[in-house]
C-alpha cells in the first residue's frame, strides 16, 4: 500500500468501542444556544444515531421552546435556572456545555449534583483555579468529563498522530501551529460579545483559538510543554482586555520545541506542523470547520499532499463522548488533560508580562 | 494581468543599474577555497559577464595553483600569507571572503589596506565585536563592504517583498521561518569542521543556517526585530560546544512577531511565511540553492502556488554586488546591516540562556 492509499484510508472513527445499536442513545441538555450551537451543534445531534439533543437551556423560555419545537428530537426548552432546579432532568443523560467560559462551572456543579455526565467546551474555564474545581466537582460525583477538542477526533490528525507515533517522520524534533482569523471585521462585529470580557472569557485570542495550535500540539507529540513564553497584542479598541494577538513558543521535554501564533486580527489562516529528523508532517488547513483537511507529508525524496474527505467535526466528538459515557473505554480528553491547557497559557501569559520563560515543572 | 502572471515575471535583477557592457568587469580575489567556494561560488564567477575569479586563495599554494589552472579567468593561485603580503595585488578589485567566520577580519583588514571591495559571507564574524571592527575597518579604507546574502537577490524573495510592500497582505502581523539540514548525517559528517568550533564560527546552527530564516524576515518586513529570545540544544558529541538546534522569537516594532527554527539534526526543510491582516506569503521552499522556489499567495478566496524560474544564487549576489561597485546606488546588505544580524544573534543566545527576553534598543 503506497503512503497515499495509507493515508486516505485516514483514521475515521478508529476509536469506537460500542456498535451503537446495542446501546441507548446519550440524550444531552444543551445549555447556551448561541450561533455555534445552532449552526454546528444541534445539526450534528440531529444526525447522530449515538446522541439526542432532548433538552435545550438558554437565558429565554420562549428561546429555548421554539428552538425546541425546531429541533429533531427535542422534547423540552428550559431557562437556565430550571436547569439548576432539575426541572425535567429524567430526560437527559448528559449535558453539553457551551455557555462563556467563566460559566462551565457551575452547570457542571448541577449536572454532578444530578448524576449527569459532561461535554464541556474548551478552554475549560476562565482560569486553572477554577478548572480544577470543575475536575474535582465531577471527580467527586463520579461522572464522565470530557473537554470538546475536536481535533483528537479529526481524522486527518488522528492520521498525522498515528503516522509520528509510527516514526514517519523519525524522532519528532519542533512543532509550528498557527491558526487565525478576522473576528471582529469579518465574523462577528458586536464589541459587546463575551470573548472580548474577561470576566467571561478569562482571555482573549490564546483561550479562544491559540488553544487550537496548543492543544493540537500536545495531542500529536503525546507531551505537554515544560517551560514557555509568549507575546500579547491588541489593536481594536474592543481588545482593551484580552489579547487580539498572541504568539508563544514552547519547550517540551527531550529538546522538542515549539512556536505557534494566533490572531484575531490576522488573516484566516490554519496549520499545525511536526519536524523530525526524518520527516515532515502538515495539516493545513487545519482548524477551521468549513475546510477540507489536507495533509502534506515529506520523508526522504517522497513528498504528498493528500485532502481527505471531510467529516463532521462535531458529530465526531459527540459520537466519542456518546462511545465512551456508554463503553468501558477511557476518555482521552479528560479534566485533567484541559486543566493542563489552562495552565500552560497561564504561564503563557505570565512570560509575556514578565519577558521570561515560565516553568511549568 | 492576473496575479500568477504578475508573480511569475518575479523581480529577476530589477536591481540592475548599470549596462554590463559598459564597465569593466570586477576582478575578484577568493579567499577561502572548501567545497562551497568549488561548488557554487567559482562556476558562477565563471559564467558571470560582471564579474571574474583572477585570484584564488588558500592554505596550500599548491591547491590554489591548480585550481587556478582550471578555473576560467584566474591568472594567480596565492597562499594566505602570500595575499596579506600584497602578492599580485593589481590582479583583483575586490575580495570575496569565504574562510570560516572568525577569519573574515584579518582578509577584510588587509583589503582595506590594499584598497580592494570586500564580499564578506554571513555571518559577519564570530561576535558583534569583531563585525564592528570589521565594518569600521571598511568605511575607513572607503571600500565597499557587502555582506552575502542571497536571498537578497533571489527573485521569489524579492517578488515576495515587493507584493508585501505594496500592500498585498494587508498590514504584515506575523513571520515565520524554518531551516533544517542533517549536517552530521547526510551533508558533511566530519566532527573537526570549522562549523562545530566554537572560536572558528562563534555560533553554531543559529549562526550557520538561523540567519536565513533570520535575515530573510528584516528583508521581506523591511523591519529589525527589537526583543528576542530562543531555546539551543544538541544531541551529537560534536555539537558540544555550539547549538545543533535553536529555536528563536521575534518582536518587531508594530506588534508584529515572528518564530523561526532552524536544525543541523532535522530533516530538511526551508520556509518564511509572513501574514498579514488580508493575505499571507509563503517562500517554500526558500533556501537551499539546489531547489526551486515556489511563491505560496492568499488573499481573500484567491490562493495560489507558482514555482519560479530558477536562477544561480549566488551568480545573481555577486553581479549586484559588481553592479554597485562600478555603479553610484547603494548596497543593501552592507556592515550595518551585517552587525544587526550579529547583535541580534548573540540577544538570542543571552535569551536562551537566561530564560527571558532580551531588548535591543
């Protein structure tokens, strides 16, 4: 089999471990019903045969029964605080978190509180203080949590994991990521939205997309940075308290280094890149969900680019969680693995205020 | 015209200022004669009408005779001793010096004296003392003094500067840069080569390969960096004394940033990458003379990749740098431009080794 036939096949669903017909379905409360829930989340629900959307929570009765009423599967709308009441909790098994950051905390306290299990979207919280309080929570309550990095069910950097982890490209040496966008000129203008607070977001451009590259990073080398720094800058009036711009660069044990940007005001642009003494891997694009995956491979005089068929990225890592709540198979993208997040771009950010290298160790 | 049009006339010698058949041409005087000077530097001084190899310079009197012999144009083969002592002084204008980096001075002092132009290999010297001697050197003998830098003269890293210059990606955000080899392994195995000795080179792959991606980022940002820092590190026994691999961060002015890497124990690769808030240019790959070079554009939906002509490298370095000479415009990689780099280099060793940022202002 040539490296493009191997590389094709790809790594699609490669982690299932329950035929989802010998399993109920996991039925979700999705609480936040902003445009990323109705654009990406409720579809991919809707499509899912391992997952329902049965309950959809949001700030407005009126708003969560019509989206209700729209959505395959669906039974009941409800305000936040029903939510926290437990009104109607018989009718779901787990919960989707996509409210600001700043608020994963306390849905998960009343989902542990209600024996209920947990997707929370990444970063996990506004701070490492509170995600560690999030991890315990659920710890204590003996419930599943998994943070949503829907990079580690992406099939083209599952492939590209797989393929370092093989030794394509020989002893991995340096990691290079970028992922960037115009967040305020082309996708959303309001000065008002939650990722620019900090209160909410708890930071600015490195929690809300740097994360990507970082986290991806991780995943591919299977090692987490021990010492870092970074650089942070805003150009908008509405990035006066979270980074529009951040670039930072990592040390991972055994020499690994790594650089990485990340903007909001840059260019739509994504890519993640390992180096080893052999070879070269790249996805690019990389992180964006609307885009074909393309993974550009080098070693030797062999050179290929190979765009893989798409997937639904989010029906992936739903249908992961729902694998995983229903099998005996452990989560990768557990608390401890987002707390690891959280901290690392504190540290990032420490290194940018004080010009050094912050340790994690 | 539409852009792969545009881009495929590149910017080959739009820096001609003067008709080669009106001038005569410059008569050089090699200094240094390893593989490098065989390989690349002497057929292009052969096949050049602006330039001509008359003097050949070595150790061994021998092996610059017969090398002389063989060489077009060379009249003189001399020892090191013979050109300090002014043998054959009316047979050259100008010296090319291409001995390892902590020579460069003593060949540069004795030009001075004789009142001959220097081409000087990057890096500069051993330290930013010594490449500030050596600048002062020259501007006090009134001698032109280049430093060679060829992608100064590659016509994908020109059509790259000229389209960033003229506002294709917006405002420039962000650079980055890679050069890896496997020196020891695939290119060059021996352990006493001058690039491994410390007080020879005065730096190991930050000074012999990070340059480019280095050098290349001022030129395409028309910028200096103004804070830096790096990480170094080696595997190889005879790496012991200089940094096998480096990684280094960039602040420019205007908040942009940039992250190169450059290995002598990776595998070979070579890109610089600038983004900006509308468009992004990729060189890749970008600087080893025996590839072609490939212009990687985006902005807005369009996207492109062209691979231009090739051209000889270091045939285009040393007719600009005999265009100046007999010319009145200024040269661009001049002393100044060289102790930049230096400085820049030795904040990047202070960094890594202190664990923080390091101001050069």
């Amino acid at each position: 089999m040539d490296l493009e036939t191997a590389i094709g096949n790809g790594c699609a669903r490669d982690w299932e471990t329950v035929d989802a017909r010998d399993v109920e379905p996991v039925r979700f409360a999705v609480i936040g019903l902003g445009w990323f829930t109705k654009g990406r989340a409720l579809p991919a629900l809707e499509s899912s045969d391992r997952c329902v959307p049965s309950v959809l929570v949001s700030g407005s009765a009126e708003k969560a029964q019509t989206l209700a009423d729209e959505t395959d599967g669906a039974t009941r709308g409800l305000t936040y605080d029903q939510f926290h009441d437990g009104v109607a909790r018989d009718a779901y098994d787990a919960i989707y978190v996509v409210t600001p950051n700043a608020l994963h905390l306390e849905y998960v306290e009343t989902a542990a509180e209600y024996g209920k299990h947990v997707l929370c979207e990444k970063p996990m919280e506004r701070s490492s203080d509170r995600a560690r309080e999030l991890e315990a929570v659920a710890a204590d309550a003996g419930i599943e949590l998994m943070i949503a990095y829907r990079m580690h069910t992406e099939p083209a950097v599952r492939r590209a994991r797989e393929l370092i982890e093989e030794g394509y490209v020989g002893t991995p040496m340096a990691v290079d990521g970028q992922m960037s966008q115009r967040l305020l000129d082309r996708i959303n203008p309001d000065p008002e939205q939650w990722r620019l607070d900090e209160n909410l977001a708890g930071g600015g451009a490195l929690f809300d997309i740097g994360i990507y590259p970082l986290n991806t990073a991780r995943f591919l080398l299977d090692s987490d940075p021990i010492t870092v720094t970074g650089t942070t800058s805003s150009t908008h009036d509405a990035f006066a308290d979270v980074d529009e711009t951040v670039s930072f660069a990592l040390r991972f044990p055994d020499d690994v280094t790594g650089r990485c940007y990340a903007s909001h005001n840059a260019r739509q642009a994504s890519s993640i890149t390992v180096t080893g003494t052999e070879g070269q891997i790249r996805v690019e694009p990389a992180f964006f969900q609307e885009q074909r995956r393309t993974l550009h491979v080098s070693r030797g005089d062999g050179r290929a680019s190979i765009e893989l068929e798409p997937v639904d990225q989010m029906l992936e890592e739903f249908d992961y969680f729902a694998d995983r709540v229903r099998g005996d198979a452990a989560l990768y993208p557990d608390g401890e693995h987002g707390i690891a997040d959280m901290e690392i771009m504190e540290a990032i950010y420490e290194g940018a205020e004080e010009d050094r290298w912050v340790s994690l160790e």
